[in-house]
C-alpha cells in the first residue's frame, strides 16, 4: 500500500511544488514517516467504533454461556464496589481501603487465555486464575495512591488549603486521562509478564496514536454498563462479560499494530531507508 499524501518540494526561494507522497507503507502503519499522513488506521482496525461493533456481533451469539460468571462477579465482586464508591463521599479512607481489597478481584478475568470468545468465562476459571491477585492488588494500589494525589493537588484535601475551583475540572480530565492510560495495563502485566509499573510506562508509550480511540472504549462501556445498572441490574449479565472481552479485543488490535514493540515501530522507518 503507498501513501496517498501530499510532499511539498521546495523548487525556488519563494515556490514550492506539490506532489503525491507514494511512499511504501507497512502493513500496520499509522502515520507515514515520509510525509505524516495518516493512514487508515485509526478508522479501521484501531477504530474504538469499529472494534465495538466486530465484537458485539460474534459475541451476541455466545452471551448467554457467560450469564452465570456474570452472576458470581456481580454478587461477589461488583456489588461490594458499587457500595464503597456509593458510601466513598462520607468514608473516605474505608472506602478505599475497601477498593484496594476489592477491585483486584474485578482484574483476575483479564488474566484469562487469549481469546475470550473462544473459551467462556467460568467460576472455576477465576479461581484457578487467583494466583494474580497479588500483582493486580499493586496495580490498585498505583491507581489509588494516585487519585489521592490528585485529590490533593487539585482540590487541597487534608491540607485546609484553598484552590482555584478549575482544578476541579483540571482533576476530572487527569482521572480519565489516566484511566484511558492504563486500559490495557491488566492484560499486558500477564501476559507479558510485567510489574504494573513496566506495564503502565509500555501502555503509555503505546498508546500514544491511540489514546483517543481508548478513551472511547472507556466511555462506551461506562455508558452500557450504566444502562445494564438501570434496567434493574439483569443488563449487567451482558455488559460486564461483554467489557472485558471488548477490552481485551482492543489490547490485541493493539498488538496486531506492534504498538507495544518499539523495534517494530523503528522497523517502518528503518525499512524506508534501506
């Protein structure tokens, strides 16, 4: 595939002549290294949009074979969280105490084999996979000690200190910033078997082109799993199987893009010169 793009030449002191980049881009490319253009990328196999709707259509078929782990992980795990964050404004320091205890069970699903379609979430799999609940209790660990950072820096709780009413939006946008970040950070410390803080600083470097792309996967799932709240809680016996392998699902168009190989993206440019 050649680049469509255009590579302006500089012809004389004051003109300048255009003509169509043609440059040989790699299967996976993002942005051509010749001339900066975009590729279709980000609208296609990295697109948050197009993902949702693959994996929606293979696994509206298999959904009801998760129902029952659904059931375990709400009673079990989410329900206990839900409480927390609900009590959180009036038991700050239980609250997330309880969140550091809890949250790393929600975690242990993404520790699974890959190909979540192919192999159906079981109790007895999460189980056997709770050999990971130290790491994922460090993860949670990270991602507490940093919103309490940012509660502090951005609103001065605990120190009685006053701060312009903007950091308050300012700390709302560093949350989903973060959040966006550490998407696939559960997967990638199993399954390339990193400490949480390897695994954020890769996610970070990876998903530097695809940022947007991930925040959206946040956004769509916290919209569906909202709405499986609201119609009494049965919807969330589809969106939360669902969550996961949708996240999962992005971690290995991510892979398949080799944002997590750094030689692969010296790769594109190295075989241009060559």
């Amino acid at each position: 595939m050649k680049c469509k793009g255009t590579l302006f030449e500089k012809k004389s002191f004051f003109e300048k002549s255009a003509k169509i980049c043609n440059n040989q881009l790699a299967e996976h490319q993002i942005f051509c290294d010749k001339c900066g253009t975009s590729t279709k990328a980000l609208s296609t196999g990295l697109s948050a949009k197009q993902n949702w709707k693959q994996t929606w259509q293979e696994f509206k078929e298999v959904k009801a074979s998760y129902y029952a782990f659904a059931i375990f992980m709400v009673i079990c795990v989410f329900s206990f969280i839900g409480l927390s964050v609900v009590l959180g404004a009036h038991y700050f320091w239980y609250n997330n105490l309880v969140l550091l205890l809890i949250a790393p069970l929600a975690l242990i699903p993404f520790s699974f084999e890959s190909n979540f379609l192919a192999k159906p979430f079981t109790i007895k799999l999460f189980f056997q996979h709770a050999q990971h609940y130290p790491k994922y209790f460090l993860f949670v660990l990270i991602n507490i000690a940093w919103f309490i950072f940012l509660k502090i820096l951005c609103t001065g709780a605990f120190l009685n200190i006053a701060t312009d009413p903007i950091l308050h939006e300012v700390r709302l946008i560093l949350v989903l910033y973060w959040i966006a970040i550490v998407l696939p950070v559960p997967i990638l410390m199993i399954r390339r078997k990193m400490n949480p803080f390897k695994a954020i600083y890769l996610s970070y470097k990876a998903g530097t082109e695809t940022r947007w792309q991930q925040f959206f996967v946040v956004f769509f799932l916290f919209l569906i799993n909202l709405l499986g709240l609201a119609l009494i809680g049965l919807g969330l016996l589809v969106t939360i199987p669902f969550s996961y392998i949708m996240i999962e699902r992005y971690y290995l168009r991510m892979e398949e893009y080799e944002l997590f190989e750094t030689e692969g993206r010296a790769y594109y440019v190295q075989e241009e010169n060559e």
